[in-house]
C-alpha cells in the first residue's frame, strides 16, 4: 500500500502578451498559464503526478487556491485503491456537497477537480508504464463506462448504449493502434492566424504551414469585417485552394450579427466558424448553424460539462465538438463527451494551443480513434507552436500529423527548471521583467499541502 502524502501547486504563467501570441477579438493580450498541481506518494519508486488547468493570466491565482482546497481530498488515500476505481476518484472530487454550490460542475472548482483528475490518471499511466492514450485503448468497455458519471445523461446516452458504442469498436483496436503508431493523427493550425499578427507575419506562417503538411489552417475574426475579409484573401493566396480555412470569433457576435458576419465574407469554402457568441447560448449556436448553413459550427472548448454538451448536440448547436482537455472535469468527462459525440455521430477536433493543451489533449482523439469512434476521417487536432519545450514530452508533430507519445503518463509533466522560472510572481521571467518581487509576495507563486 502506498499513499498520497503530498499535493503542491504551482502558479506558472508565460508573457505571451509580449509577442501577442494567442491574441484574438475578445482576449486581445493573453499570458498563456497553468494551475499546475503535482501529487505525491511514499512509493518505494518515488513516483509523483502531474496536471493542470489553463488560464491566460490574471486569475490564476484563483485557480491554484481552488486545486489546493480540494488537497484534503485526496492526500491521504491508498494510491493504489483510488487508481483501481477513478470513477470513485470523480465522485470524492466533483460530488462534494457543499463544494458543488460554487458550480455545480461548472466554473473554477470543476476546473481544479478536473486538474487533480489529470493527475491522477497521470499517475495510473506512469505505474501502468504506457502513455495515457495508450492505457486508455487497453481498457474494456465495462471499464471506461465504470469512470462515466452518467447522471443527466441518460436522455441521450444511457450505460447501455455506450458499451454498444464501445464492442463495436473493440475489433478493430489492434489495427488502429498500429496507423495511429506508424502514422499518428491529423492536426490542424491556428499559429499563422493570431489576430495581433502583422500581414507579413500570417502569410509567412501561413506558407510555411502548407511546407509543413498542413491540410487546414484557422485565422481568428470578429474585431473588424474589413480587415477579416482582408485577412482571409491573404491566407487563401498564401495557402492556395486545397488547404482549408477555418474563422474563429471566440464569442464576439449575437446572432444575428454572426450570421450577417458571415455572409459578408462571401465564402462557402470556410472550413468553420467557431465560437461565433456565447458559449453558454445552446439555442444561439443553433440558430447561427441554420443562419450560416452549410457552413458548420465549431465549438467547445469553453463549454463546461457534459450536461451542456449533451443539450447542444440535441439542440443541433453544433457540427464540430471541441472539447478540451482542462475546462471541464478531466478524464472521466471527456471521456463522456466523447461516447456522446459517437451516440450523435459528430465529429471532434479539440480545442488546444495554450500551454499543454496539445500535450494533453493529443490522448483523448487517440483513444477515442481507437477504441470509440473508430475513425480519424475528417477530424484533426489543433496545432499551436508555443512552449512545448516546458513538457517532459512535448508533441512531435510531423508532416500534419501528431505522432503518438511514447513515454508513460498523460503528458503533462513539465520541467522543473519551467516552473521555477515562470513562477508567478516571484519567478526569473517575471522579476527580471518588473523588478525584484518582495519575499513575501513571491512566496505566493507556491502552496504545499500535505
């Protein structure tokens, strides 16, 4: 028996801003962060976690606060029995009667459950030896449903139903773990598209996205029509005919806005719009999918549960789900998200770019490729180039296509000389850039809780 003895968290935030990398209509300077939490045990083997949530800056602090609240929760218990039974682990973390009144699954507290999650699975991958992605395929059907909360779902989606998904699945395992190893997954690229970019910046990085094997790229919208117009004839001529575009407004317009917005840029070959209002409005997005047909709606990446991924696939609110690796609550949902996006026969291509979402997410479209929906046809991952070098294993990406992780665990461990520099506020990139911080508020950059 070993326990978990220790949760730490970190507060890790990288000056994007600086160079507007991640810049877009409504986050016009954003700090690319992680809540970045390590669980620890007294394993003979020493064998630690790892996980996070994102953020772009100011709020960070909220978030590791609301990872350490939840330390009593797990510190303490057998590792060993809570890895056998992660749907328990979901339970402890998101079932929290008084915890919940701040969400209830929803917000910065399912946000830190989900990160504790992450960790948690992290640590099952690293004692099972294989990468998360990769444990995820082994596992039996009556398995994955076991982690599923299938409250509020049954509507949709019922236990049953998601191991038919699962057994018809299971033949083929075999087979698309061996493409997926010797050819990986398809991704796409948002780098050329930040809407702080220079003209000669999107075009360079747009032509250097079709060197690179890129198949579709995306540009974010939504702060002035006449420069997106613009914007979108320069990539189009950079990239040529038979490389997608896809728009991106992140929740910049109402309805009808959206829908006039699109219809202005007097293009059917858009690959899709996404987030065109708030990600909160179900019957809006349905609305602008009727408005904007056959063009299709992308969403996700801010949608908080699976309850409300649930409704919006009933509400035919969306043609393309992006799920994330960090905004709802970690594994165990996603995993859900995606038995509901096989049940409604929608196709996923994630939301990522900020720091470790492309390390993470990559194993949620790998294992759902192999032992969900069966298929990569018209699915991809999105592609950021931005601070992989902080991860134990960053992506490698090759020839548009993610090459799947080897080394064990979920992806989300980073280098300790990362942390350690990046800590905010009391890090070497943040107090060589504002000056010497006061002992007293640079211990804020860290919480043990033991």
């Amino acid at each position: 028996m070993s326990l978990i003895t220790e949760l730490r968290v970190h507060d890790v935030r990288f000056p994007t801003s600086r160079m507007l990398d991640g810049s877009d209509a409504m986050n016009p300077d954003p700090d690319y962060s992680a809540a970045y939490v390590e669980l620890r045990t007294d394993a003979a083997d020493g064998l630690s976690c790892h996980g996070f949530t994102f953020t772009i800056g100011r709020g960070n602090e909220v978030m590791t606060a609301a990872i350490a609240a939840l330390s009593d929760h797990v510190v303490g218990l057998d590792a060993e029995e809570l890895l056998s039974d992660l749907g328990r682990a979901w339970r402890l973390l998101v079932h929290d009667s008084q915890l919940r009144w701040l969400g209830p699954e929803k917000g910065v507290m399912h946000m830190a459950a989900g990160a504790v999650l992450n960790a948690l699975w992290d640590l099952r991958a690293k004692g099972a030896g294989l990468p998360l992605w990769r444990l995820l395929a082994g596992m039996t059907p009556e398995e994955i449903v076991d982690v599923v909360d299938f409250r509020y779902l049954t509507d949709a989606l019922t236990r049953d139903e998601a191991l038919d998904i699962l057994r018809a699945a299971e033949p083929g395992r075999a087979a698309r773990i061996a493409e997926l190893e010797a050819t990986g997954y398809p991704a796409y690229t948002t780098t050329p598209g930040w809407l702080g970019y220079s003209d000669e910046k999107l075009v360079a990085l747009a032509e250097q996205a079709v060197a690179d094997s890129f198949t579709q790229i995306k540009l974010k919208v939504g702060a002035d029509l006449d420069d997106d117009r613009r914007r979108f004839a320069l990539a189009r001529r950079a990239v040529g005919d038979s490389v997608e575009i896809a728009i991106d407004a992140n929740q910049r317009w109402d309805v009808a806005e959206a829908i006039d917005w699109v219809t202005a840029m007097d293009d059917d070959s858009i690959a899709w719009v996404e987030e065109p209002t708030s990600p909160d409005d179900i019957l809006a997005h349905a609305a602008i999918a009727r408005g904007i047909a056959p063009i299709p709606v992308a969403t996700g990446e801010h949608v908080h549960n699976r309850v409300m991924f649930k409704q919006m696939l009933q509400a035919g609110s969306m043609e393309v789900l992006q799920l994330a690796a960090t905004r709802v609550g970690g594994v165990n949902e996603n995993i859900a998200i995606l038995l509901l996006a096989a049940k409604f026969g929608v196709r996923v291509c994630p939301h990522d770019g900020g720091v470790g979402l492309c390390e993470a997410v990559q194993h949620l479209s790998m294992f759902d490729f192999v032992a969900v929906s069966g298929t990569r046809e018209r699915r991809s991952i999105e592609f950021v180039d931005h601070l992989h070098e902080h991860f134990i294993e960053p992506i490698d990406v090759r020839a548009g296509h993610y090459r799947a992780p080897r080394l064990p665990g979920a992806g989300t461990e980073m280098h300790a000389g990362s942390l350690a520099r990046y800590a905010y506020p009391g890090g070497a990139e943040w107090s060589a850039a504002t000056g010497a911080v006061p002992a007293a508020e640079a211990g804020m950059s860290e919480a043990v809780h033991a």
